[in-house]
C-alpha cells in the first residue's frame, strides 16, 4: 500500500503546469470547444455509454463527500414526448397571465414585471422569452434528444445541493463531449415537477427535489468551436497587499 | 471593486416593448455569400432568432431574444457567422462587472 502511494505520486509529480503562453493541452481545448447540441441524430445513445457517463458524475466532489444526486434516464421516446407535450402545456397557460407582448393589455405587462420580481431567476428576461417559445412551439424543449436525463438532488444533504448537481452534471457533461456526443442543459423541465402525474412518475417527493436535466445524443452537424465572449471582472488582492481588476 | 446596481435599476424591469432603450439585443452578422442554408444555425440557435429566407439563413430583428451564446457561429462549416453585438439588459437584470468579448485566451 505504502509503495504504491509512493509510486503515484512520483507519477503526479511528473506532471507540470504548461508555461505561460503555451498552447492549450487536451483538457482545456475540450472545455473551450463544448457547444450545446440542439439537433440530434435519431440513432440512441447505447446503455453502457450512459452508464459510463454516469460514472463519471458519480466521481465528482460534492460538498461533505453527501453525493446528493439522483439520475433518472429516459431513453423512452414516448415519455420524453409526452413530458414535453406537458411542459408546453404549462408555458401556454403561463403565457396566458404573464406573456404582454401579445396584444394590447397593460395589467398583463405590470403582473409579468411583478412576477419578474418575485421569481427573478426563473422569469429573468432569458427565460422569459424561452417560455414564449416554447408555449407557441418555436424552440424544442429537449431539441429531440434521445436520452433525457433528469436530475434530482436530497434536500437533506450539506450545503447547497444545487451546486453539488451541477458539478456531478459537467463532469458528465464534458465527459460526454469527449465521446463526440451532444448534450444540453435544459431546466425547462422544471414544471414538470408542478404536476401530480409526474411527481408520482418520476419518483419526485421528499427529500428530493428536481432541479435540471440534460439531453444527450448524437449532434448533427459540428457543434463545437471557439466563439467569443465577454470577459468578466476580476477582483485581485495580490500577494504584495496591492489592489487590481483584471479581465 | 464590484459594481453594484443602484435604486433606480433595483425599481425597474425591462419591458420587450422598449427594445434598444431597455434591452439591446445580442446580433450576429450573417455572410449571404458564404451561407449555404444548410440550416444548422436555425437548429442550434436557443432562442429562435435565425431563420431560413430563400435558402439563406438571417436574423430576425424583433422579439425572439438572442442572447450572444455563439452556438450558431460555432455550428457554421462555412464560417459566414460572425458575432456583432452583446445582449445587454439596462436595468433590474443588468449583467454587472463586464468586460471586452475574448475567445479564450492564453496567458
């Protein structure tokens, strides 16, 4: 045991950090190259690549080492059209009270930024406009990916399980952008724990909760590439007790 | 030191119906030339804002909101996508501590 220990971390040793300027290693062009998939190929996804992928994510670090996660795949056809049918459901109606931009009202645009206030994250104007797309059928909840998979965290767990969910998520989800697959992170399907039939279908009640999911398949078309982006500010406290924002 | 939003921002949501005062919404620059209205750039965009006209792919410039992810000009085989404007929202949800656009960069 001890010598092994010892022989790993000669091994770890060994690797160095790339100077400064060097190009990207194989790690990092993976991270920069991943695009959301939103077109797939028919063909399904086989099982022991998603169990792979699950594997992957069962091996992230979670706060306390809790693993507050749940998986659940659904390769069903039938079921992911039948879930989408039913979120689809649920924009429209939700349009119904808060969508302003059809026709003339103006209580409907005070209620909307009421609601917009109230639930900040869920109807930031990104969503916000998704929901309209989504209601009137213009974007595709889970782009016809084959294999969903839904996630669901234990309320129960230490600290903030949200983040644990989505570290366990890109683990898979870059794990899976090594294989050449697509996936997408879609949190639309949060109503779907709003109903009845799918809460006692999907196994959702206490301690879990059902936070996102991910569509997985194989993209059609080349997703992947370098784009641009904005930078963001960074605070730096250097080591000398200076001050700086770097970008 | 961070930026932070002052009261005046905190009072106000933006409204869709004051585009360019409220939102400026994100844009690309679409090359007719190079397109070849494969159609990709429809499928990949998450906000419904590229459709197809004549076999050439464009923007719509009203309401479906693009947020500048760049999923469309990474999907072109054609590199006829470029990106031209940031989504910028000027109040309540004003994305805060933002700098110049980089592809990512080697330091």
């Amino acid at each position: 045991m001890a010598e092994e220990t010892k022989a790993s971390v000669e091994k770890e040793t060994k690797i160095k950090p790339p100077d400064s300027g060097a190009e990207f290693n194989e790690v990092e062009d993976l991270i920069y190259r991943r695009r959301s998939a939103r077109f797939y190929k028919k063909q399904q996804v086989p099982e022991y690549l998603v169990r792979r992928l699950l594997e992957t994510a069962r091996f992230a670090p979670s706060s306390g080492n809790a693993q507050p996660w749940k998986f659940i795949v659904v390769q069903d056809r039938k079921m992911i059209e039948e879930m989408t049918r039913d979120v689809v459901a649920f924009c429209k109606l939700a349009c119904r009270f808060i969508d302003y931009l059809d026709g003339w009202n103006p209580l409907k645009e005070w209620t909307a930024k009421l609601m917009q206030r109230l639930m900040n994250n869920l109807l930031h104007p990104i969503p916000f406009a998704a929901l309209k797309l989504i209601a009137e059928e213009k974007l595709g909840l889970w782009h016809g990916a084959p294999t969903v998979i839904i996630m669901l965290t234990d309320k129960r767990c230490p600290g903030d399980p949200a983040v644990d969910v989505g570290i366990a998520g890109e683990n898979l989800v870059l794990a899976a952008h090594s294989y050449g697959l697509g996936t997408c992170w879609v949190s639309f399907c949060t109503p779907l724990k709003m109903m009845p039939k799918w809460r006692k279908r999907l196994g959702i009640r206490y301690p879990y909760k059902l936070v996102t999911s991910i569509a997985l398949g194989y993209p059609r078309g080349v997703p992947d590439g370098y784009v641009t982006r904005e930078t963001s500010a960074i605070d730096w406290f250097a080591e000398d007790g200076t001050f700086k924002v770097v970008y | 030191m961070p930026e932070h939003l002052r009261i005046r921002d905190r009072l106000r949501i933006e409204s869709f119906k004051k585009l360019g005062q409220d939102v400026t919404l994100g844009a690309v620059e679409i090359d007719p030339a190079k397109c070849t209205g494969c159609g990709l750039c429809v499928k990949a965009c998450a906000a419904g804002t590229i459709e197809l006209v004549g076999k050439k792919a464009r923007m719509r410039t009203v309401f479906p909101i693009c947020h500048s992810c760049a999923d469309c000009v990474a999907i072109c085989a054609q590199n006829a996508i470029q990106m031209k404007q940031f989504l910028e929202l000027k109040k309540y949800f004003r994305y805060l501590d933002r700098g110049k656009p980089e592809p990512p960069r080697r330091f």
